[in-house]
C-alpha cells in the first residue's frame, strides 16, 4: 500500500474524537454540542474504514454507510428538538435544562 | 370413694366450663346457683367419701390414693432413681376428707349467699365464674396426692385470689391490692418450689407416701438440707397465710367483694398454710427448728394483729386482722406438733369467721357500701337479726364457752402449756391475744350496733324483708347455729375427735391435762372476759376514754394506726430499689442504645442519601462528562487486563 | 484501485503529500468547529472537515464511501443546520464557555487522557499487527461491492437503516410541527 500505514490514520481519527468529546463536553449551546457529535462520528467512521482497507474487509464500509445514516437520523431530530426548544422560549443552554436535578 | 373424691374435684370445674360457654345466655343468678350447686355437689360427695372413711378401720384410713394419669415425667423409663413421675393424683386420706369437708361446706353456704350480695352487679357472672376456679384451686390443693399438684392448686388459689381481689378492675385501690397479693403469694411460691425441687432430689420422688416415708432416711434430722426445705415450706405457707413478715397483703385484699374475703381471706385460701405444714409435717420434724419458728411467727402475729385491730376504722379490717391473729394461733398449734388442735381451730375459725364477715357483708348491703364504723351507730335496733349473728361470732371468736371458738383455742393452749419453755411463751402471747382479741372484736360490736342509730344510718339504711335478701340470710343463719355447736367436736379432757381422726396421718403432741388444763382454760377465759367488761366500759356509751388514752399514748396509737410501719419499710428495702433501677435501665440503656440505634439508623442513612444526591446536578454536560472519564479509565483497564 | 494507477504515474511522494494536506484539514477543521462562537461559522467549518475526510476515504481505496459521505453529509446534513441556524437568528449565539470549572479542566483532561492512551496502544503495542496490510482486488471500494455485500450478507442492516430512516422522518414532522389552536388557547 502507498501512503502511510493503517496507525497513521489510526491516529488521526482519534486525534479529532478527542477534540469532538471536548467540544462535546465543553460548548453550552445545543447546536454546537450537535456538531461537535458529528466530528465524532466521523472520526468514528475514518477508524472503520482504516481497518477496513487493513482486512480488505468490505464489512467496514457497510459499517460506515450505516453509521453514516444513524447520523442523519440522530442529527434531524436533534435538530428539531432545538427548533422546538426555541418555540417555546426555552433557553437555548445545555446548563440551563436542569429538570433532572435532585 | 375414689369415682366421690374426683367428683368432688370436677364438679366446681364443670361448673366454670358451663358459665363460661354458657356467655350471655344465662343471667347472674342463674350463674350464681350453677356455681353454689356445684360446691354443694362437692359437698355431698365429700359427705361420700368422709362415710366410706368411716367405715374402715382407722389404721387403714390413710393412705389411698387414686391416678388419672401421669401428667409429666422425666428422666429415664423405669424406676430407676433418676426418673420422677408426678401423676394426676387424689389422696383420699382423713387429713384431706377433713378440708374437703370445711371448704366444700362452708365454700357452699358463702357461694350461695353471694348470689344475693352480688345481685344487680355489671359483671356478676365474671364473678361467680371465678369463685368456682377458686373452689376448684382450693380442692385440688387439699386433695391432691403429691407436691407438684399441690403447688399447682397453691398457685392457683392465689390467681383466683388476685382475680377476686380486683374484681373492681376499675378501682385502682382493687388493682393495686390484687398486685401486692399475688406478688407476695409469689414470694412463698418461689420459696415451695426450691423446696419441692430439694425433695425430688433427695427422695427422687414427689408422692407423699415415698417422699414423707423416704425422707428421714436420706435427710438426717437438723442438717442444712432439712433447714432449707423446712424454711421453703415455711415461706410458702406464711405468704399464704398472711403471717409475720409477709402479712402486709392480707388488709388491702379486702377490697375485694365482701363474700371474696369471707371465703378466700377468712375461711379457706389463708388456711392452706395451716394446712400445707400440717401434711408435711414429717419433714418439719425433720428441723425442729423451723417448726418452732413457724409458732414463733404465729405467736408475733397474734400480738402484733391484735394491737393494729384496735386502732382500725374500717370494719372489714378489723375482721380482716383478727383472720391474721386467729390464723397465728393455728401456726402456734401446728408449730408445737398439735395437728389436730391446729385443724379443729381452722374449722371453727372457718365458721365464725366467716359469720363474722357475712353480716358484716349485710350491714354494708344495707348501708349502701358504707364500711367505715365511725358512721355507724345503733344498728341492733334497726337489724336485731343481723345483731345477733354478729354477736354470736363475736362471741365465738372471743372464745366463751359454749360458743366454738372456746373450745379449739383452748386445746391449741393447753397444747402449749405443755410443751416446755417455749410452749410456755406462746401460751403468754396466745393469752394475750385472746385479751386483744375480746377488746376489738367487742369494741366493733358496741360501736356498730350499740347507742341511738347514727345520722349517716338514719339517712341512708335501707332494709328489706329480712334485713338482706334472703339468699344472704340463710347461710348466715346456718352458721350461727354452727358457731354455737361446732366446738363440741372436741371438748379437751372429754373427747378429742378432730384429733383421732387425724391421727393416722399426723400424730398431734399431748395436751396438757388435769389441773395443768384447768388453770390454762381458766386464764385464758378471764382474759376474754376482762376484755370484754373493757370494750364495753370504753365503747359501750359515747365517751372521751379512748380519746384521751389515744393522746396519753400519742407513740403507741401511731404505731398501731401505721400498722407497724410494716409497708413502709417494705416501700424502702424493696419497692424502691427496684423501681429506681427499672427507671435508670430505662433512661441510660435502652432509651439510647434501642431508640437511640434505630433512630440514628434511619437518619443516618437519610444523610447519606443527601450527599450522594448531590451528585445529581441536572447539568448534561456533567453526566457527559463522567461518560468521557469513565471511557477513559475503562480503556487503561482493557490494555493492562489483555 | 484508482490510487494505485495514480501511484504508477507519480509516485509515493504525492500520495504522502496528499495526505498530510487532508489529514491536516481534517484536524485542524475539527479544532475549528469547536472554537468558534458563531455557529454559522463552525458549521462552515465542518463542511471542510467532511470534504477532508472524503479524501482521506479516497487514499483508502473506498470510492463510494466518500462519495456517498459528499452526497449525504455536506449534501443534505449540513444543509439541515445551516437552515436551522438561519432560523433561529440571534438566538443561536451562547457565549462560549461557562458553568463550573471543574467541567472544563475534567474535559480536557479526560479527553487528552483518551486520545494518549489509544496512541500509545496503537503505536506501541499494536504496531506490529497493524503493520502488514492484506492486498485487495480491483472492485475493493466499488458501488458494486458494498451493493452485493449490502443485500446479501447485511440484509437485515439494510432493512433496518430504512426503518431508522423512517422514524427519523417521523421524529422530524413531530417535533416540527406548531401546537394546535386549542393548545395555545390554553397556554395563553
């Protein structure tokens, strides 16, 4: 194989899930959250198709596809919670739901 | 005989099984006859048995007994020295015909005369019920043909005691009276028990025939194990008797229903002591000791008794401590070895006493429950009946011939006259008792029924045909008239029947005779006659006398009035003490250590709930968070684990 | 196999410089999406980390992967959030940070601690095993494959996505849709 090998992508994909999960862990605003979730399943999605290549496994790329799909769902619909949120006047910061506290 | 002797036993037995199944459906009096008619049923059969007894020779009058069935066993199959077997067993000897005789006779008429005493009372069937279980308790002690049965009816008369004693449940006065008795009956129990515990030991036996028979030979005579099963009897039968030192119940009982002490505090329960000493007194002649201290004790009652009588205000009190005083003389005659003195005693006490207390019972029916006598006065113009039953029980007690109780206290004096220096002391405590005893008994008489009708009387005195209701006439009149002839059982120096019917269970020590007898019978009558003439010039018209004799002797009269201080220095030694720890346990253990655990158990589990909930901040940021760390960790773990 | 005619033609070289200019995007797009405080602009920044990642896709011989990624994520994905993010306006914007410290110092320490530990792993200790890579056919990341392979052996995965698909799209309607008259009548 030309390029680098499997462990150079390796690497890379998980460099950008840690800065996803920062993201993640960091920003208070949904929509960002809702991004920085997106970086993560992509890099996600790069680990699986590295190892994919590795095997000459094309189960990797089904795996890929699916996630890519589970995605979308997961992104409309957290899309429409926010649109939902802002309807009713709710303020748009993570640290502000706070109905589960106690 | 054997079929009579359980009917006996059975039928006041039946007859609470029949009042109680029988519930509502019965009225009180119906109640009440099925209970006299089952005492009068005892009697007849008693009647039975005491004919059959007769008929045989005297040599083989003691001695039978009959099985139902063994009731409990231990130790190993056979007769091998370890096994005791206690059966359900009837001893039909001359000793317990005599008891059945006087409890079932006299348990009949004071049955009988409580159905018109208790008439028109809330609960009157509790009542009659439970004067049955005490019928029952009171026959299967004096019948009973081994130690434990015996304990078992000892035990029992004393709860059909507390029961009647507090009939008034409502009452704390009757609630706390019925406490004090059954505490102290148990103090006696105990002490029976530990001795009833050293005889199956010794003798591996609890029958009467094998332990009376066996244990001279595996007890010698004085030695520590005779003493200590003397001095358990002993204590047992002073507690029930109500003698010096465990006397203090006997008064407060009588808050019971008059008909109550008439027959469980005069006639039948406080005898069983007599009794119990006279039916073991094989093994009290095993410690000489202790039964002289049983006539000591008897001898400090009768004294002390009579003194606290003289003072008393309430009438069933009076008649209550003259039971105790009467009740010494019987344990100075068992304690000299006069059995059959001590018996004959017993059974005209049981006749005149309880007369005493049944027309006692009378005026107080009359007087709507009043029993103080400083409210009463001239009552033998407004009740001549009742007067003069009164005066022949009190006569009888006085111990004037020809009333009965002449006869049976002298033989119990000339008994002692003859037994050497301390016969001779019992005899000056018996002498004076029978001076105390003519002074309050007559001082009674004078203040209650003598003068002009006092105005509590004159207001509140209500009388029916017979001065009572007849149920309560009849039996009285029935033991007036055996006040007067019962004595002549036993005339000394004539004829001794009590005496040789006895004989042939225990053999009664020599009385005194010829001019020995004569002088003694001769003292003790001018000691009841002087008291009488000093009752009468004291109470006999309303005068100061006994006002200034009070403030002359302000120490005596409060001695006599606080009987002794005897409660009081119980209250000390005992009551306190013990309360003290109960209340201190309370406080400084259990409060903290139970209250305070389960407490601090509940709390502490509360505040732990707090600081974990702590956790629990709402922020999603925060759960994230800990998502991401624990990925973190887990992911070190994978690798060092693989 | 595209890369390796290309490799024929121009060699090593370009394949590695290639690689670092996607991979760089790609790290450097995804720093980007996080920091910046006007989401309109972190999404455009995500469009760049979607276009990186195809290309890294494409170095890895999966040709409809990253097409389809292309199509579907910076096609209709982000095309969602922009219009979101239009919609809401003004009340998109949150200022950056906040909340507890002990929030911000635990995630940078337990995301750093994640990305270290899995470096290491990969780069000590499963070097070796990662080293040698099987070779491939020609039709490896084809449209044809990953079809064949989607409706035999992952059947079920297929029939599943669409059901996914369709909840989601339900979900959608749901939580889009404006309270009724009566509703409202009862809110006010």
């Amino acid at each position: 194989m030309s390029g680098p090998g499997i462990v150079a992508y390796l690497v890379v994909s998980i460099l950008v899930f840690s800065v996803g999960a920062l993201g993640v862990l960091v920003r208070r605003s949904p929509l960002i959250v809702l991004l920085a979730l997106e970086i993560m399943l992509n890099s996600g999605n790069l680990a699986l198709i590295a190892f994919s290549r590795r095997f000459a496994d094309g189960d990797g790329q089904i795996f890929a596809l699916t996630v890519m799909v589970v995605a979308a769902a997961e992104a409309v619909v957290g899309l429409g919670l926010i649109v939902a949120m802002s309807r009713q006047k709710v303020d748009l910061d993570v640290d502000k739901l706070t109905s589960l506290r106690g | 005989m054997a079929v009579a002797a359980w009917i006996v036993l059975a039928s006041p037995a039946a007859a609470v099984a029949l009042i109680a199944l029988a519930g509502g459906r019965i009225s009180g009096r119906v109640a009440g006859w099925i209970a006299s008619l089952s005492a009068l049923t005892s009697f007849v059969c008693s009647l039975v048995v005491f004919s059959l007894l007769l008929g045989e020779n005297p040599d083989e009058r003691a001695g039978h007994v009959s099985t139902l069935f063994t009731w409990l066993s231990t130790g190993t199959e056979g007769s091998g020295s370890d096994s005791v077997r206690i059966g359900l067993t009837v001893a039909i000897d001359p000793l317990s015909v005599f008891m059945m005789l006087v409890v079932s006779g006299v348990g009949f008429l004071i049955l009988a005369y409580a159905v018109g005493y208790m008439h028109g009372d809330d609960e009157e069937r509790r009542y009659h019920a439970y004067k049955a279980v005490f019928l029952f308790s009171m026959l299967l002690l004096v019948q009973s043909g081994n130690l434990v049965l015996l304990l078992a009816g000892w035990g029992m008369v004393g709860l059909s005691s507390y029961l009647l004693i507090n009939y008034w449940h409502h009452r704390y006065q009757a609630v706390a009276a019925g406490k004090k008795a059954f505490v102290m009956n148990a103090v006696g129990d105990a002490t029976f028990a530990l001795a009833v515990f050293i005889l199956i030991q010794e003798t591996g036996s609890t029958d009467f025939g094998p332990v009376f028979g066996s244990a001279p030979g595996a007890i010698a005579q004085g030695s520590t194990m005779a003493v200590l099963v003397g001095l358990g009897l002993l204590g047992g039968a002073i507690a029930k008797s109500a003698q010096v030192p465990l006397h203090t119940w006997l008064p407060d009982a009588m808050e019971g229903p008059t008909p109550v002490s008439a027959l469980i505090h005069a006639a039948t329960m406080v005898t069983a002591g007599v009794y119990l000493i006279a039916r073991t007194h094989s093994l009290f002649e095993l410690a000489p000791d202790i039964q002289d201290l049983a006539g000591i004790l008897g001898a400090v009652t009768i004294v002390m008794a009579g003194l606290i009588a003289l003072v008393q205000t309430d009438i069933k009190r009076v008649i209550a401590y003259s039971t105790m005083s009467q009740i010494g003389y019987m344990f100075v005659a068992v304690g000299l070895g006069a059995y059959g003195a001590g018996l004959f005693h017993l059974m005209t006490h049981a006749f005149f006493k309880a007369l005493l207390f049944m027309a006692a019972g009378i005026v107080i029916h009359a007087l709507a429950g009043e029993q103080d006598i400083r409210r009463m006065g001239g009552l033998a113009r407004e009740l001549p009946l009742t007067y003069r039953a009164f005066l022949v029980g009190s006569l009888a007690l006085a111990a004037i011939p020809p009333f009965a109780g002449f006869f049976s206290k002298d033989a119990i004096l000339a008994s002692a006259a003859n037994a050497g220096t301390l016969g001779w002391c019992l005899w000056s405590a018996g002498t004076i008792g029978a001076f105390l005893t003519a002074i309050y008994t007559f001082r009674l008489v004078f203040i209650v029924f003598f003068g002009e009708p006092s105005p509590f009387v004159r207001e509140h005195l209500h009388k029916e045909r017979f001065e009572g209701p007849f149920a309560m006439v009849w039996p009285v009149s029935i033991l007036a008239v055996l006040s007067i002839v019962g004595g002549f059982l036993q005339v000394p120096g004539a004829w001794s029947a009590v005496d040789d019917w006895i004989h042939p269970v225990a053999e009664s020590a020599e009385e005194a005779s010829g001019l020995t007898a004569w002088l003694s019978a001769l003292a003790a009558l001018g000691a009841s006659v002087a008291g009488i003439i000093l009752a009468s010039r004291f109470y006999r018209r309303p005068t100061h006398r006994a006002e200034r004799l009070r403030r002359r002797y302000p120490l005596a009269t409060r001695a006599f009035e606080r009987k002794f201080w005897w409660d009081e220095t119980y209250d000390v030694v005992f009551y306190a003490p013990a309360s003290g720890t109960a209340n201190g346990l309370l406080r400084y253990v259990e409060r903290p250590l139970f209250l305070g655990t389960l407490r601090g158990l509940g709390t502490g589990v509360r505040d732990l709930a707090r600081s974990v909930a702590q956790l629990q901040t709402g922020l999603v940021r925060a759960y994230a968070l800990a998502l991401a760390a624990g990925v973190a960790v887990l992911t070190v773990v994978f690798v060092v684990v693989h | 196999m595209i890369l390796a005619s290309f490799t024929d033609d121009v060699g090593n070289v370009l394949v590695w410089a290639i690689w670092v200019g996607a991979a760089f995007a790609f790290i450097a797009s995804g720093i980007a999406v996080i920091s910046f405080g006007d989401p309109f602009y972190s999404a455009l920044a995500l469009i760049v980390n979607l276009a990186s990642l195809a290309v890294l896709y494409l170095l890895l011989e999966s040709e409809f992967v990253a097409a389809a990624q292309v199509l579907v994520y910076a096609g209709a994905v982000i095309i969602m959030f922009l219009f979101v993010i239009a919609y809401l306006g003004g009340r998109a914007d949150t200022p950056w940070v906040g909340g507890p410290r002990f929030q911000t110092v635990g995630a940078v320490l337990a995301a750093g601690a994640i990305a270290v530990e899995v470096i290491v792993v990969v780069t000590l200790k499963a070097a070796d095993a990662l080293g040698s890579v099987h070779p491939i056919s020609a039709s490896f990341g084809s449209p044809a494959t990953v079809g064949r392979l989607f409706l035999s052996d992952h059947l079920l995965a297929f029939e599943v996505t669409s059901i996914v698909l369709l909840v989601a799209a339900i979900g959608g309607v749901v939580l889009g849709r404006s309270v009724p008259s009566e509703q409202r009548a009862e809110a006010e």
